[in-house]
C-alpha cells in the first residue's frame, strides 16, 4: 500500500504498521507564557532537525494534527506518543498540543511542529514566537550567570539579527533559520533560565538600527582586544556598523590568550581536504589587516593556493585555531601559533560586554560601543512596518 495522505499514515499507525502510538506522560514543569505584544508575537520558523530516523512526538495535552496543505484535521489524540516516519510522510503536516508544551523525541519546546516530507528524510521545523524563542536563545548563547546588562545586550543583539535574516532572507522555503551555531544556537525549553527570561522580557521589542533600518547583529565570544572589520573577515561584506573597535573589557576570557600547534602534515591535509591534493609545502604567507589574518598564501610543490584567513580557520576542526587574531612562526613540527580571542571578532564581543556590565554600563551602552552609530529602538517604530508583513 503506497501511502499517499498522513490520514493513512496514522490510520495505518493504528495497527502497528507506520506511526506507532504509545502511551506516555509528558510533564510540561516550568513553564512561563510570555507576555502578548505585536512584537514579540512574529513567528519564527526554527529548523530542529533534518531526519531520516522517525521521530517521537508527545505532549501532556491533546495531539492535534492538521494538512498544512488544506487544513483539513487528520488526527486528535490524548495521552499518546505519535510517530512520524520518513518513509511514510508525503504531505507537510502541522503538529500542535490543545495546553502545554510539545515534546520532540522527549525534548520539550514552545509553539507548534511542522513536519515536512523532504526526500528520504523529514525536516522538523518549530513555529514559534519571537520572544518564546529568545528565551532559549540567549541562555543558549550565553552563561545566564552573568550580569543583566549583558544578558540584556545579548537578548537585543539576538533579537535584531533574528529580525535581520527574517527581513533579508525571508523565501518560500519551510524555515527562516536552523537552530545551530550558523545562526543562533536554540534548545528549546530546556535551555531556559529566570535570568535570561527577565533579560529578553525587559527588552521585548527592542532592536538596534541604523539608520533606521535593523542591523546585522554578529556576535562572538571573545575578540582579543579589539574586534574585526567585518570586510576583513567576509569578503564583499563591508557594513558601516561593523566596524572594529577598540575593546579593551575582555581580559578576563579564558580565550583572550592560546596558542596551539599546527603540524606541517595536518595543514597539508586539511588543506588537500578541502582544495584538492597539494604537494610538499614549501612556505606558507600570512596577510593580515587590523591584526587579524586576511588570506593565507600557501606554496607547495606544484603550485600555489590562497585561501580566506576564516576558510583557513575553519579548515581546522574543533576550534583549533580559535580566532584569525594570531601570530605564526616556523617549530620544528610546522607552525606554532598564538593568538587572542575566540570567534569571528564581529560585532558584540561577549566577554567584553561582561566586563562593561561589571563596570556598571548599560545594555545600550554596551551594544553602542560595539556596533558603530546605531540606535536602540522599539521595533513598532521600524519604517519598513515589518509588523504589517505578518
Ligand atoms: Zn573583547
């Protein structure tokens, strides 16, 4: 039987073929709702997971699913777990609880579930609030141990970068970003903290503008003494707001200073990794711009090959080299290098807003000495009406 409609998907599940219903108990513990604005109330779609394993979804309330396509109710349930299959999804479908939180393979989250068919795999995709997903953002992105101030820069900087991709990369596609660190690291409910809950909260609706326009609002852990120009990181991207600036609050880092070896048989094979067998390294050139590295010349025996300093970087897995602030010269291995800081060095640097916060500055403060000429603003007063968009 080819299963062409997730109504007989899950009237298949029924006996024991597709979906599998168990029962289960999904206790919900703390759970707070977030007060209702115009602006914390966008919905954000959150890729959690792209899968080719079924995954489980459970709730302490009722399962309602419905046809993303028609809308047409497909199935309602208490107290079951619900199954979704790959192999047996053809229609995108949505999934939400009648009170309570939906857990996702026992992990529990805000809003509700898509579950998109997308070839052999199924895409799990969150629906949720803005707010409801900063909560889980921030303390995600940052120890919520840390002074307010900073938690509460850290809420505004997430906010406007969620807002930046929703306003410039907004598509037809079934989700606006995923829940990593290529955008913003999110755990669902788990993650949250009274803390950081009160940082987003107390900031709901605020967002950094220049010109009256949302920025984007990289952040990075640890920047070593003084942030990056992001056209020395990202070639063609060359944004006024994020400009370097002298730092100066991020000593205490545990990052702020390392320095790790770099064997001459590792770089080879990082580099024939990604670019194609080289031969025998000859010399390797290091440009760099403000301090940080910008390209890497590296000449081997056939040829040349030049490489961005951050494809450089990531080439090396696990954070090994931790930051493109670094100096390198010749050991016997290969390359030893030092270097300050950890991440790309755009934008906010985390450890640095710890440290203004500690001297007693404010969120604002804080996000206007890292983000050049820009304004705290509330996002109703963004002349674009983004609110009208939704
Ligand atoms: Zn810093």
């Amino acid at each position: 039987m080819r299963i062409t409609h997730c109504r007989d998907l899950l009237k298949a599940s029924a006996a024991g073929v597709l979906c599998i219903l168990f029962s289960c108990s999904a206790p919900d513990g703390y759970m707070l709702n977030v007060p209702r604005s115009a602006e914390s109330e966008i919905p954000i779609r959150i890729l959690l997971s792209r899968s080719d394993a079924p995954v489980s979804i459970s709730s302490s309330g009722e399962i309602i699913i419905h046809s993303k396509r028609s809308g047409e109710l497909l199935h309602r349930s208490l107290g079951k777990t619900i199954k979704f299959a790959p192999e047996r999804m053809s229609e995108r479908v949505t999934v939400e609880a009648s009170s309570g939180l939906l857990h996702v393979n026992d992990a529990p989250y805000r809003g509700v579930m898509e579950i998109h068919p997308s070839g052999e795999s199924i895409l799990v995709i969150n629906e949720l609030k803005l707010d409801e997903y900063l909560l889980s953002v921030v303390p995600s992105e940052i120890p919520s141990s840390w002074p307010l101030e900073a938690l509460k820069a850290q809420a505004v900087a997430a906010r406007t970068y969620a807002i930046y991709h929703l306003e410039n990369t907004r598509s037809a596609g079934p989700y606006d970003l995923d829940a990593t660190t290529k955008f913003q690291v999110y755990r669902g409910v788990s993650a949250e903290n009274e803390r950081t809950t009160k940082a987003v909260l107390s900031t709901s609706g605020k967002i950094i503008s220049a010109d009256g326009v949302p920025i984007c609002a990289y952040f990075h852990s640890t920047c070593g003494g003084r942030t990056a120009n992001d056209s020395d990181v990202w070639k063609g991207i060359d944004l006024g707001y994020l400009e370097g600036v002298e730092c100066g609050y991020c000593a205490d880092s545990p990052s702020a200073e390392w320095t790790v070896e770099l064997g001459l048989n590792e770089i080879h094979s990082a580099v024939s990794s990604k670019f194609g067998r080289i031969g025998k390294i000859k010399r390797i050139t290091f440009h760099k711009e403000s301090g940080r590295v910008t390209d890497v010349i590296v000449v081997h025996d056939s040829g040349s090959i030049s490489i961005p300093g951050n494809s450089f970087r990531l080439l090396f897995p696990g954070n090994r080299i931790k930051s493109l602030y670094m100096d390198c010269e010749k050991n016997d291995n290969g390359l030893l290098v030092r270097g300050r800081g950890w991440g790309h060095g755009v934008g906010l640097c985390q450890y640095g807003a710890r440290g203004m916060a500690e001297k007693g500055r404010s969120y604002r403060d804080i996000l206007k000495h890292y983000y050049s000429s820009v304004d705290i603003i509330p996002l109703a007063r963004h002349p674009e009406t983004y609110l009208a968009n939704y």
